[in-house]
C-alpha cells in the first residue's frame, strides 16, 4: 500500500507592523465542506491542503491544492518549511507558511461529489472547503484539526525566533 500524502499552505498576517513577531498574528484555516461537516466547528476547519502523487513535489501539490481548494492563485513570498505530521489516519502532511493577506470573500471553492444521503443513489457536488476565515492563535488551536495544531505551533515557534 503507498503512503497517502498531502501538502499544503499556512497563511499567516501580522495586522500590527510594531508588534513582537509572534503578537497580533493571524492565520487563515478552511472549513471543510460538505454535509459531515456542515453542523460542527471544533475540530472542523484546516489548513488548505490535498493529496498528491509521489511523482508531484510536495510544495508543488501544496500550491495547485491551495488554488483548488480556495479558488485563488497561491501567494507568493517566501515559504517557511514547517515540516510534516502524520495524522491519526496515517496520512503525512507537509505544510509552509507563507505570509500574505487573503480577503475571505474572493474565495471560490472547488468542489468533491459524493452520494448523499448514503444509499439514495443520488451524487452531488459539495464544497471543499465552504468558507475560509482569519484566526488569532487561541481561536484557531481550538478550531482546527487536532492533527494539525502542531503546524501552528511550529509556526508560532519560528515567527518568535
């Protein structure tokens, strides 16, 4: 069996020019669309992020997924490595950060089909993501995947060096 992987960006903005590094961030995470999903909030948004192939580059997929997912072109600027994390399903994720200013409203998701309900045979199209959104820290380590929040502690970690 191959080892599932999935790449992605972190944006991040610091609104307050003269802050400390780490003061006044913010990040901007996905909620995942579709019915399962529709109802929660905790633990139901994440970094913009898919899987890819193993003769794709990791930063390569992060950026075509972050353009599927949203909608827009990926950010420019530079990418901050901030590792991989193996999730409890055993995927590993790569993830950078990158710094960029992102207006929630421009987003235009791409869309994943599924049947629904289970068993009716009808299949529909649903968001993969229904809405992005700006997260202080706090907020977003009680939002996003659990299996995720270590990437945001990493970043944290590196803005504060």
């Amino acid at each position: 069996m191959t080892q599932k992987r999935s790449a992605g960006l972190f944006l991040f903005r610091r609104p307050a020019v003269d802050a400390a590094p780490a003061a006044g961030v913010e990040v901007l995470l996905g909620h995942m669309g579709g019915p399962f999903w529709e109802r929660r909030d905790a633990g139901a948004w994440s970094i913009p992020k898919g899987e890819y192939l193993a003769d794709e580059a990791p930063r390569d997929a992060a950026r075509r997924e972050f353009t599927e997912e949203i909608g827009l072109p990926p950010p420019e600027g530079a990418y901050l490595p901030l590792g991989e994390v193996r999730q409890s399903n055993g995927k590993l994720v790569t993830v950078w950060a990158v710094e960029a200013d992102l207006d929630p409203a421009l987003m235009r998701p791409g869309t994943f089909s599924m049947e629904w309900p289970p068993g009716s045979g009808r299949v529909q199209d649903f968001p993969e993501l229904d809405r992005v959104a700006w997260f202080a820290p706090p907020l977003a380590r009680s939002s996003m995947v659990v299996g995720q929040v270590p990437f945001l502690e990493r970043l944290l970690m590196l803005l504060n060096d």
